[in-house]
C-alpha cells in the first residue's frame, strides 16, 4: 500500500501565493508519475498539473504560467506552486501516484481557498 498526505492548503487573497506538498510513503514502486487534481464544489475532479519519473510536466491551461510542480530528489514528494491565485482556483488539491500502469493511489486531499 502507498500513502499520500497533502499539505500546505489554506485560505489567500486573491493574487496570493500557496505551495502544496504531498509527501508518498508505503510500498513504494514503479512509480510512473504524480500529480496535483482539484475539485471545486458541485464539479468533477479536474488535472492540474503532474511530473513523470524522468521530470516531464503537463499542466492545465487554466493553470499554466501560474503553476509550477516539482518533486524533491527522492522523487516521494511533489510540490505544487502556485502563484497569482484566482478565485476560481477554490477547491480541493488531491495527489495521485500511478504506480505501474494502472494502479493509482489518492490522498484526501487539502482544502485553497482563494477570497476575491
């Protein structure tokens, strides 16, 4: 089993900064990639941003140029910067590792909320 425990949400300004962390621990493995998903209230769990085992990235659109991931060398913990901050970026910010090819592994999540 893999765990995954989010850190670093809370509530900003508009126009703020906050830097998550997710930190993976547990039978560790074939990690493929990790990544930063969120979910505003009423709404589907949307991507916002991984980075692959060789330190590729992909980001939303809507988060491009304000968002930067990153993982620390030991390649278990990934960060999520995230700068200039909108209103529309309230949600819940969940980790996942994939492991392999299929198995996926979630945190419970860390609560931004960015006041307008």
């Amino acid at each position: 089993q893999v765990q995954l425990v989010e850190s670093g949400g809370g509530l900003v300004q508009a126009g703020g900064s906050l830097r998550l962390s997710c930190a993976a621990s547990g039978n560790i493995y074939s990690i493929k990639d990790m990544g930063w998903y969120r979910q505003a209230p009423g709404k589907q769990r949307d991507l916002v941003a991984t980075i692959s085992t060789a330190g590729s990235t992909y980001y939303a659109d809507s988060v491009k140029g304000r968002f930067t991931i990153s993982r620390d060398n030991a390649k278990t913990t990934v960060y999520l910067q995230m700068n200039s901050l909108k209103f529309e970026d309230t949600a819940v910010y969940y980790c996942k590792l994939r492991q392999g090819l299929v198995m996926d592994y979630w945190g419970k999540g860390t609560l931004v909320t960015v006041s307008s």
